[in-house]
C-alpha cells in the first residue's frame, strides 16, 4: 500500500516534471503576450510605435501587435525579423553583418521568399540552450528597435 | 469675457467632435485587443483553440493571436479571412456563395495571391456604416469559427 | 516642277494615311482617359463608385483610376479583368461561360498567376477588327460593372 | 431664438470642422489627377513621356497614368516607388541611401514581395504632418524623375 503510494506519487512526480520540461522548450500565447506587452511599454516610453511580433520554433507566426501610428512598412518586417532569427538561429543584425559584400553570407537575403531581414530587431528566444521562438520589433530606427527588443527579452527571462 | 469662454468653450467642442470623428473610422489596437479577447474567450468556452486576425480598413494586419495548440493552416487562414472581409466588405461566407460555379463571382478565389477565403469566419467591422476593419477567426468547424466570430463582434458593439 | 509638287504631296499624303492607320492600331493615354472619363460619368449617374483599367493591346496597364468610396477589391479585379480581356481575345463574361465545371476551359483561372476573372466587366478594346488593348470596371454588381463597361465602349467609339 | 440660431450654426461649424478634418487625411481622385496632371505637363515641357501613379496611406493604387512612349518598365517602377514611399513615409532615394551596403537597412529591398524601389522618384505626399499618400514617376533619368515629381508635388500644394 505504501508501495503503491509511493509509485502513485512518483508517477505524479515524473508527468509534472515532464510536462514543465516541454512548457520550457515552447513559447506559449501568454508566453507570447508579456513579450509584447513589455516590447509595447518600452516603445511606449520612448515615443516609439512599434510592430511585435513572435513566432515559435518553427518560424510560425504566434502573436503579432501592431501599434497606433506605426509605420506601415513595419508590419512585414516585425514579422519577417521574428522568422529570420528562428531560420538562422541568430539575431538579424549578427546575419547582416555576415551578409554584407564580401563576407560568407553575402546574398542571402534573395531566399526564403523575401522573408530575410538583415538589420537589427530579430531576435532568437531560448530557455537555456533551446530555442523556443522569435521575436521581431520595427517601427523606430534599427538602434531603437534593438533597444526595445532586448528590453523585452531581459524582462521576460525575469 | 463670456464670448472669451464661449470661444474656447467651442474650441474644446469642435475638437473633441474632431476627434471622435476621426475615432471611429478606423480601429485602434486597444480595439483589436478587446475583439480578440472576446474571441479568444468564446474559444476557451467552446473548447476550441483558435487563430484570430484583426485588420484595418485597408486590410492591413494589426493583430494576430494564435491560441496554444490551434491547426497549423489556421494562422494564414484567420489573416485571409479578416483580409477578405474587408476587400469584398461582406462576410467570407456571403462571398462564397457568390462565387459558388454558376453564380456571378465563380473564379473570384484566384484573385488577390491566394488570400481570398470563401467560407465562413471572416467579417468587416463596422461603426455606423463606416467599415473600419476586418476580423477572421479559424480553428474550428466553418461553424465554429461564424460563431466565435459573430460573439466576438457582438461582445465589441456593446 | 508641277511633277515634284505632287510627288510632295502624295509623300504627305501617304505619311498622314499610314499615322492615321497606326494610331487607330493603338491606344493612346488619350484615348484611355476618354474611355475613363465615359466610365466615371456612368458610375456616377448610377450611383456606383467604380476603378476602371485599361490596358494595351499586350495587356499592360495604361490608366486606372479607382473612384472614391470604391469597393477596396475592385482595384486588382478592374486590373485583371482588362488583362483577361486581352489575353483571350474575349469579355471575361464569355471567358466564364467556357470555364464553369464540364466547360472546354474548366480551370482557366489557375494560370496566369492568377490574373485571370472569370466574370463580367472586361472587355476587348476593337478598331474594326483590330485589338487594340482591353477595359475593365469593378466595383458594383456583375450587371452593373458590365453595364458600365458597355455603355463606355460605345461612348468611345462614337 | 438667438439661442436656436447659435445651436444651429455651431452644428454646422462643427460638422464643416468634421469633414476638413477628414478630408485633410486622405487623398480623393479629384487629387490624384491633379498631381498626374501636374506631373505629365512637367513630362510634356522636358521631352520625357512617364508612368504617374498615385496611392493612398495605405499604399493601395489609386491613379496611374502611362503617357505615350513611356519606357515599359516604368509601369511597375512607378507604382512601386508610390507604394515604397507610403510604406516607409520617405522618399524613395533616402530611403536608397539607407539601404546601401553597410548602411542601416542594407538588404531591406528583398521585402514586399519585390516591391521596394531603392532610387529617387517615389515621395510621399503629405498634409501638413498627416501622410495621405504616394506618388512615384518613372521614365526618364532618376534625376528627371525626381524633378518631375518634386515639381508636381510643389504645384499640387499650391
């Protein structure tokens, strides 16, 4: 009967651990959502309207904002930055700089449809060493977009 | 003096009667976010997890929320939907009943790249007559969908 | 001398002959803007508010001039159904009729990247039996986008 | 009855303030053919017949024009300078010089589906701050495009 317990408790014990092990290794919507919402404060702060978007490991597109008085052209690139940083691994502004004339990756922004961004605002999303999701900012210049993003990264990780 | 303030009473008048103008031709994120809120819930009541798009009067897309473990095909289809909506201002079943072979639209779906949905789940957003935006909801039956949609819409009316 | 007057002459003759028959194998801007203008009065009268392409004889767009208040789709149809026009020699409405389920060209719309329209509104552009470019109206009802169209041809040829 | 007179006359006020407001954001067709206008006379006195196009806020075609002679290409080109210059509400040769190799947003031409022109020609048009659209002229030389369209830019604020 103890026995019985104790594997009862301990079968509990595995599913819990494992199911919170799969919550880390995937962006959820509410996940998603407190992204956003400090990527929206931080523009908000500094007079910045921007376009969040997320997308999950797979590039697939999750949540995407837009705010009032954002420009137009940024809908399109939030969302293509969020992709690029999931398809590559790495943040939009480190394959621009391997994209550039010259360097190894020079012309790979002509694949994947138009859906490569090569400046500053995509960023990776990962718990430890698994990446989980994308998230891409536009609508101020590539160094506010950048600011904004990490800023919402730095909160989310808290 | 009273004509002093009766000035500056007006002003403030003709402002505010500007702004709210102005207001409700179009939709505000805070919009979208209350629409897709209502959708989301009526989703999480039916137990169906749901993509909901919300565009602006051009079509624009302004929000996407992707709810956890919602069918992959839905993310495109809920931004197609909410895009159709606004194009043909009529719902995306109404259309498809135009474009059925043998009525006046058939052959309409090749149009617009492949975003013209034409089955329900897509509707405009009115205030007044003015169409402000779109909203597309997908994830579950055609039925499903016209219902999280029209609860949706009707819960942002009020 | 009298000799080389008429030979003169006769040049002059046969130069004005061959521009007056060239310029009635294509359309001018001019010509667009008049079948345009015969649209936009028709729209008008009936109350409809139109976009109305034209296109050359090669299916290049030479005017299009989208009404105020016109329904948000009718720009790409407008453009299309003009191009369909020219592509097959034929109104889109008799393009159609070939293309409905069992008909000779069942799936017609599929090519073309989807420019094809399959119903009424565009129409070849003639000068006798030469094609000399195609026009499209959308933005009402089938009857009358075609009706529109109709009457603007026969304004124009007048 | 003095009051019912002040009443009535405020309405009217504030109705008139409405529709000025309103009319200021956006551009009509009316509009649209006086900057072609404009732009075509300016064409016609330098020899260099053009492509016009006109689009809204949003970037959607409004007007376009193709004068007689105008080089084939300039149909797209000039529609998508319109389009560029809407999207990222600059003109289209900032926008070019930002795009240059190790500039800020090198590599932003491969987004919108190839429609981002990167060379002068495309300015957005403006109402006081309000952005109410684009135009884009292509035909001659960028520096002939560019004075076209300042020039029907500068003719159409008069």
């Amino acid at each position: 009967m103890t026995a019985t317990t104790t594997q009862a408790d301990l079968a509990t014990l595995v599913r819990g651990a494992v199911d919170q092990a799969l919550a880390r290794t995937r962006l959820t919507l509410a996940g998603a959502r407190r992204l956003a919402e400090a990527a929206e404060a931080e523009g908000r702060t500094m007079g910045v309207p921007i376009v969040v978007a997320v997308v999950d490991a797979a590039g697939g597109l999750m949540l995407l904002h837009r705010m009032d008085g954002a420009l137009p052209a940024s809908t399109e690139l939030a969302a293509n930055k969020a992709f690029t940083a999931v398809q590559f691994r790495m943040a939009t502004h480190e394959l621009g700089a391997l994209a550039q004339p010259g360097q190894p990756l020079y012309g790979v922004g002509a694949s994947h449809q138009g859906r490569i961004v090569l400046f500053g605002g995509g960023y990776p999303c990962r718990a430890g060493e698994t990446l989980i999701g994308g998230l891409g900012i536009s609508g101020g210049t590539v160094d506010e977009d950048m600011a904004i993003a990490t800023q919402a990264l730095r909160a989310f990780s808290d």
